[in-house]
C-alpha cells in the first residue's frame, strides 16, 4: 500500500472527526444565557433572562450553517478518495480508501436532501 | 435634491446629564472601571512592547565589517551584506522564498538552503558523515566574530562553500528557461549574485553561529539541521509547555469570572417593539451615495485578487506553464503573489472606509456637513491613485525599470509592506484623510458625548488605523532585517489583529445600535472588554511572529505566553458572538417589520465562525515555539492565513458591503438569491480551500520538515513531488466556486448599487432622527426600570412621532 494512499485513508478519517464535531458544533445552544457558563449567575439570580430560544432567527441559522460546513468537508473527503483511487488502485488500497470514504457518503447521502428540502428560516 | 418623507421621528436633545457632567454633553455610559482597566492594560502592553523593541536593536545578530577566511582571503563585506539585502528586496525575494522563515512558500528559505548546502559542502571537505561531522559543527556553531575590529571569520572550507554557492544561485536566479516560479534571467548581474550570496551567507551564519555567552544561536536554533547540531532550545520547549498552560488557566479564570458576574448586561430584558424602516424610505446623504463606489471597487479588487491568487496557486500545482501558456515570463510568482497580497489589504480596507463614510451620517442622526460627499469622491480617487501605482510600481521596481527610484517608487519588497515608500505615504495619508471625513461628519455628535462613550470609541478606532499602518515606514530595504521584521510585524499583526480588530468590534456593535438591536451600554461593555482582551494577549503576542529571526529569547518567551493568551478572547467572544446577533434581545414580541439585514447579519455569524476555526484552532495549531520552529514558512501557514484573513476580514468586508448595499439597490433590484449564492459560495470555497489542500498539504510537509530538515521540506524537489502536487490540484473545484460563485454575485450586486442608487438624498436642514428603526415603547414600569437615558430619549421621540402606527411608521 502507497504512502498516499495510507495517508489520504488516515485524512479522509481526521475529516471524519471534523464533520461529527461541526455538527455537535452546530446543535450547540447560541445563546449565552443556555451556556453553562452562565449557570452561577443564573441561580444567583431572582430574575434571571431566559435563553434565546433555538427557533429565533439568527439562531435558527446555526444549525444549518455548521451542517452546510460539515457536508461540504464530507464532500471533500469524497472528491478526495476518489482522486486518490485514480492515482491507488490496487486491490488493498481501493478497499481502504472506500471503507474510509464510506462514513461520508452514508452521511451525505443522509443528510444532504433532508437540508436541501429545510425552508430557509426567515429573519426576525 | 429632492427631499422625501423622513422615516424616523425628530429626536429632542439628549436626556440631561449625569451629575458632573457639563451641561448638554451626555455622561459616560459605561464604569469608570472598563475605562481604567482597557487604558492600563493598553499601557502595560505598549511599555512592555517598548522595551522588546530597544531589545531588538541591542540583541540582532551583528552586520560584520568583513568576512574572512581564517588563511586571510576576503569573502564579503558587511556593505555587500546590506547591498544583498536590496538585491533580495527589489527582485520580490521574499515573495517568491523566504528569510529566517518568513516570506513565500515557493521559493526556498533561503537561510535554511544555504546553511543546509553550505554544511553539507564542508562536511564533504572534511571526509563525509563519519569523519566531518564534529568539524563541520564546530565551523559553523563556533562564533568567531570579533566585535573590536568588527571581522567574522569563516574556516576555509566555509569559504569555498561559499563560492559554490555563488554559482549556484547565479544558475539558479540566472536561470534562461525560468520554470521555477521566477521570470527567466531574473538576476543577470554576477555583482548582484555575489552580494545576494553574501546575504543569504550571512543569515545562515546567524541562523548556526552561537550568540556569546549562551549556547544557542542568533535564531535559537533555527532552522531544524541536523548537519550543523541545530535543534530546538530549551526555551523553545519550555515555553511552549507553559503558553499551554497559561492559555487552559486564561481561558479557564475569564470564563469562570464572566459564569460569576454579568459584566456584560444581558440581563436588560424588555418587551420593546422595534420596527425596521424598509430601506426605500430610508433617504441617503451625498457622502453615503457616494460609498456605491467605494463598494463596487471593492469588489473588483477582490476578484482581480482571486484571480491573481489562482495564477500564485497555479505554480504551486504546475511549474512549467499556465496550461500551454509561459505565465513567469510576463506575472512570475513573485509578482502574482505580490499583488494577491496587496489587493488583500487593499480591497478589504476599501469596504472599512467605505462603511466609516456610510456609518458616520447615521451616527450624527441624519447631519451631514457641506462638501463630505466631495471629499468622499476625492478621496476614492486618491485610493485608485494609490491602489494602481502601487501595483504597477512593483511590477517595474522588480523588472529594474525604475533605477534607484525602485524602493520610492516601486517595490520595497517586505511582504505585506511590498509596495513602495511612497505609496505607503500616501495611503497612510488617504486613512488619515478618510479620520479626517469622519471627524467632519461626526463633530457635532462629538461635542455632546463623553469620550468614553460610542461615537468617540467609533472615531477613536477610525483614527488608530492611519496610526498604526504608519509604524510600517520604520521599516526600509536599509534596515537590519531583524529590526524591520520587528516594525513590519507591528502592522502584519499589531495593526491587523489588535487595531483592524478594534474598529471591527466598534463598527460592528455601532451597526446593532444603530438597528436598534442591542442597547448602547451592551455594546459598549463589548468594545472595552475586546480592548482589555485583544491587548491583554495581542499586544506583546506579536512576538510570536519573532521566535527565529533573529530576536533574543524573551521575545519567544513572552510572545508564546501572551500569544497563547489570544485564544482567549477568541475562545469567549465566539460563544459571545450569537448572543450579540440576539436579535431578540431586544425584542421578545417578533417584529411587525421585516428584518432588512439577513445577508449582512449572516456574513458577521460566518466571521464568528471562522475567527474560532480559522484564527483560533487553525492559528493555535502552528502557535506554540515547538511546532513553529518546524512549520513556519510551511503550508500551515497559508492555511492559518486565509482561513483567518478571508474568514474573518474578508466575511467581515462583505458583510459591511451588503449592509450598505441594502440601502443603495433599490427594494425592487435588491436579491436575496444573489446574496445567499455568494455567501455559500464564499464559505463554502474556503472551507475546499483549507480542507482539500491547505491543511492536509501543510501537514504533510510539516512531517517532511520535522523528518528530513527543514531545507528539504521547503525545497522545489518536495513541492513537485507527486503527492503534494495531487493535494494542490485538489483545490481547484473549491477555488472555481469561490470565484464564480462568490465573487462575481458580489461584484454584480455592488454594479447594481452604482446604477440604481436613487437620486433623492436626505436634505442638510432635515431635523435630526434615528434613521433606521422605530421603537415602540408600551407603558410598562418593568420597562422604564430597565431602559437607559439614551434608549428613553428614542422611545419617548418615537412616540411622540406615532411610531406606534402613526403617519411615520415604516411601511411593511
């Protein structure tokens, strides 16, 4: 097996690892006031602010922004492993390359019509 | 000039002041104490940064008199050292390699190449690996430079690595076929050769020879060479361990301080109405019209900047032609790559004067003083002016034509301060001009407000920039390289991430005021604490660009603990940053008015996003000493910067285009879809960029460098081989979609802007008002007990106006 076949296998995985953490990134709640960090106040607090709530707009955007990002990088990975097979095509590395290229495509192919069929959230 | 019907309501004078304060001039707004701690923190920052820069002057590696063999033949002196440095400048040296590992990627570094080929020429004198190891070390690390009588002495066997290597660079620089990123016969001269030889000799000796009385060279050890014993210093790893543990610590006590106590004021809940005026009632003055232009050259200037970018990335996949075409003989890489460097200043600082102009009416309620809009128009022309004979100068200082006029003229060759000293005058000028505009504009509001307060911290940010661009003239093609490194940094980081950074937070908190958005006193909290944060790491953090080139130890001390210190803010400002764009913080009933801004409000959550990967995870990542003594001038680099200049910078300019361009194309010409193809397109062909090759090419290289020495990593021979070149041709789908994608939707929209802006502009004797939003105030105790002075004297205007569906009410 090539060095760059092994290398773009153990890439594809690492944007594997950028996708999930885009995505949690993504779910997270933007506004400070749900974030733990907040939480001393909040209980020290009589009438502590309740948080934004997710639907509001732009918050209603984050989650879509961050799964746009995260499909594009599984995009990415795919046009890479397919470039990489062109130029690595013995038997073991075809099946590297595909078992690691596989992940990203279950997710894009998941995840990419389900966003495009998610209207656009209005603003304000 | 027709005057249509005002949108908003008059206001009243300002609510009375504050005890102590003079009579119709409005209080501070914020605790004396963010007051105090951004001036202390600021002065502390710029004391310690004083004496960093006396340390340069008194640290740099010394210029000898002349360079001898130690059997008395003379190699060069310290004037042909300078007249090399000059060589290296006015031929774009450092746009196409490097020197102590800073300029481009194309080209080797060329401190690293000469020690590398010099020590390995003295090791083959001395009988190979096994028997030349121990001499060849002791020849370079061995400082043999006499202050007195100002000679540095080489070993014969350096001085004939020496002449060997003049031939190589003259066959190399020489070279009539070019296919090396360079024009064909870049440097003819055999004088030249030898001085440029001398210069990179020079650098080499400082990058090995041990400073006296430490065990450790000029550069702490820099570049990785196993030939010559140069490895990473026990600084070098020392404070790379403690940086990460002041960075968990930082991060750490600011969260836990800001979990303790509302510093920033989120709690001012309310149940205000506001209602955005659609922006065709929205009457312009002179000047903001006249910003059209300012957008649309900007707009070019991008897309000739992604143009030139692709034809600098084109080398890197293809050395020998443009697709058929002999691109090096008209645009080498030196010269693409100098221009895509400077348009990246250049387009970017058009949008933020552009935006200062634009803001400044809105900020004075609607006043504009006589003649701004020709003073707007003269000084786009002095920008064009500027823009074009800088880049025409630096093709012509490059190709010999200007004579001695070169670095006045043409090409100073410092990256990022590339283009000539006059040039570089007159735009520091223009920015003093474009503080000059705004002070016109702002004077009246000026006069009435506490310098603490928005529009002086607005006018003060504007005012910073001219400022601190011109700390780059102290840097010249005479200087100690060390020494203008020194100065060039101040504005490559200083200017960019601390005062750039500055007028970003303060216009972008100023736009949410003026939407009505966020309160007065949150977004001034917002700026003080970006002061206190920003100078608490970026400051004496600009040191972190300085680790190697030449610079004493401390300067890597406190530039990794203070730059470590920078992911802080980032850290918190990006969990900060939905919460600003809380719309709803103002406004718990929806609003009866759409929301104009949707494109512009997105371009801003795409900087927060970038600033935390692209300047936060992507900057952090080459950060510390001990990766960056193996990965500067590498890959990670590029990826770092365009990440963090196109995703933070670049967003942010086209966010404050699209901001103003609401109000310049016409509600019916306006397009939502044009708008949403180039924000996709544009982050989405920059994550292609960063992921497809930037990233993963960087890492491969950094592997490279940290197994086979840097000179190797850095060399043509890896950049061909053919696994970095399959990563380079990666990146062109994501390049297309940018361009195509991205720009060309921005540039339509700003033409449109141009043609279309309406002819009816905001009379000068219209009484003052709040121009972009009405707020309707219910009768609410809960609500008076929490609404500011300033906020008051909105709401009360807006009723008495009938702003809750009287005659000036914005339509729907």
């Amino acid at each position: 097996m090539s060095g760059e076949a092994a290398f773009a296998a153990g890439y594809v995985l690492v944007l594997l690892a950028v996708v999930v953490a885009l995505q949690i990134w993504g779910r997270q709640p933007t506004s400070a006031w749900a974030s733990r960090v907040f939480a001393g106040f909040r209980r020290a607090v009589p009438d502590a602010p309740q948080p934004a709530d997710q639907t509001d707009w732009p918050h209603s955007e984050v989650g879509r922004f961050h799964a746009v990002i995260a499909l594009s990088v599984a995009a990415i990975a795919v046009v890479l492993v397919a470039a990489a097979m062109v130029r690595n095509h013995r038997p073991v590395e075809v099946a590297v390359l595909v078992a690691a290229a596989l992940p990203h495509c279950v997710l894009l192919a998941r995840q990419a019509p389900r966003l495009l069929r998610r209207p656009e959230p209005p603003p304000g | 000039m027709v005057v249509s019907e005002a949108p908003g309501a008059a206001v009243p004078e300002p609510a009375p002041p504050p005890t102590g304060t003079p009579a119709g001039k409005r209080g501070r707004m914020i605790g004396r104490g963010w007051v105090q701690a951004a001036i202390l923190v600021t002065l502390v920052g710029f004391f310690v940064l004083g004496f960093l820069a006396i340390r340069t002057y008194q640290a740099q590696p010394p210029i000898p008199e002349k360079v001898t063999t130690s059997d008395g033949q003379l190699l060069f002196t310290g004037e042909d050292i300078r007249q090399g440095q000059e060589v290296f400048l006015r031929n774009g040296l450092m746009q196409y390699g490097s020197i102590f590992g800073h300029g481009a990627y194309l080209g080797p570094d060329f401190t690293a190449d000469y020690l590398h080929r010099a020590a390995t020429s003295v090791q083959e004198q001395y009988g190979g690996a096994e028997a030349g190891h121990a001499r060849t070390v002791e020849d370079f690390r061995v400082n043999r430079y006499d202050e007195k009588t100002g000679t540095l002495v080489w070993s014969p066997a350096q001085g004939k690595a020496f002449t060997e290597l003049t031939g190589h660079y003259a066959a190399t620089l020489n070279s009539p076929d070019g296919k090396n990123g360079l024009r064909p016969n870049a440097i003819t001269d055999p004088a030249e050769i030898h001085d440029l030889t001398a210069y990179f000799g020079w650098t080499a000796w400082a990058a090995a020879a041990e400073r006296p009385d430490k065990t450790y060279s000029y550069t702490n050890n820099w570049p990785s060479e196993p030939l010559v014993d140069n490895a990473p210093t026990g600084h070098t790893v020392t404070w790379s361990v403690l940086s990460l543990i002041f960075l968990l610590v930082g991060a750490g006590a600011l969260f836990a301080a800001f979990g303790r106590w509302n510093f920033l004021g989120w709690h001012n809940r309310d149940h205000r109405e506001l209602r955005f005026h659609a922006p065709r009632t929205v009457l312009l003055t002179p000047a903001q019209r006249a910003t059209a232009w300012f957008f649309f050259i900007m707009a070019g200037l991008f897309l000739v900047q992604t143009l030139l970018g692709s034809a600098t990335q084109h080398y890197r996949a293809d050395l020998e032609s443009f697709f058929g075409l002999p691109l090096d003989h008209w645009l080498p890489y030196n010269l693409t790559r100098t221009w895509h460097v400077q348009l990246s200043i250049f387009w970017v600082v058009t949008s933020f004067l552009a935006i200062g102009i634009f803001l400044a009416p809105l900020i004075a309620r609607g006043w504009e003083p006589k003649r701004q809009a020709l003073l707007t128009r003269l000084l786009l022309g002095a920008l064009v002016v500027v823009v074009v004979g800088s880049l025409i100068g630096e093709m012509a200082g490059m190709r010999g034509w200007l004579g001695p006029l070169w670095a006045q003229l043409g090409n100073q060759g410092f990256e990022y301060l590339d283009l000539g000293r006059i040039w570089q005058v007159l735009l520091t000028a223009g920015m003093g001009i474009w503080a000059f505009i705004l002070f016109r504009g702002l004077r009246r509001r000026l006069r009435t407000e506490h310098v603490a307060n928005m529009p002086w911290l607005f006018f003060l940010a504007a005012l910073a920039l001219p400022a601190f661009y011109a700390v780059g003239l102290l840097a010249s093609p005479d200087s100690h390289f060390t020494a203008a490194d020194f100065w060039r940094f101040i504005v490559v980081h200083l200017w960019v991430e601390d005062f750039l950074e500055l007028f970003t937070t303060a216009t972008v908190a100023y736009l949410f005021v003026l939407l009505g958005v966020v309160r007065e006193r949150v977004a001034l909290s917002v700026i003080f604490l970006d002061i206190v944060l920003y100078s608490a790491g970026g400051v004496i953090g600009t040191m972190h660009h300085l680790y190697f080139s030449g610079e004493p130890a401390e300067h890597l001390a406190l530039g990794a603990t203070f730059s470590a210190l920078e992911v802080v803010p980032l850290l918190f400002l990006t969990v900060e940053a939905w919460s600003f764009l809380q719309l709803g913080a103002r406004r718990q009933s929806a609003s009866s008015t759409p929301f104009p801004h949707r494109w512009a409000v997105m371009f801003l959550a795409a900087v927060g996003f970038w600033n935390f990967l692209g300047a936060g995870v992507f900057g952090f990542l080459i950060n510390l000493p001990i990766v960056s003594y193996y990965e500067i001038g590498t890959g990670l680099t590029a990826n770092h910067a365009h990440a963090a200049m196109m995703g933070v910078y670049g967003m942010l300019a086209v966010g404050f285009a699209m901001f103003a361009l609401r109000y310049l194309i016409p509600e019916e010409r306006w397009s939502d879809r044009l708008a949403s193809i180039s924000f996709w397109s544009l982050n989405l062909g920059l994550a292609w960029m960063s992921f497809a090759t930037l990233l993963p090419a960087g890492a491969l290289q950094l592997y490279r460098v940290v197994d086979a020495g840097y000179a190797d990593g850095r060399s043509l021979g890896y950049l061909q081989g053919g696994t970095n070149m399959f990563l380079e041709w990666l990146r062109l789908p994501g390049d297309v979609v940018f361009m195509v994608g991205g720009v060309l939707p921005l540039l339509w929209m700003t033409y449109l802007g141009i043609r279309y802006r309406s002819k009816r502009t905001r009379a000068p004797e219209a009484p003052a008002e709040t121009l972009l939003f009405t707020e309707v105030v219910p009768d609410s105790d809960d609500d008076a007990t929490n609404t500011d002075a300033a906020d008051l004297v909105v709401g009360v205007a807006d009723k008495l106006g009938g702003g809750s569906g009287g005659p000036a009410e914005a339509p729907r």
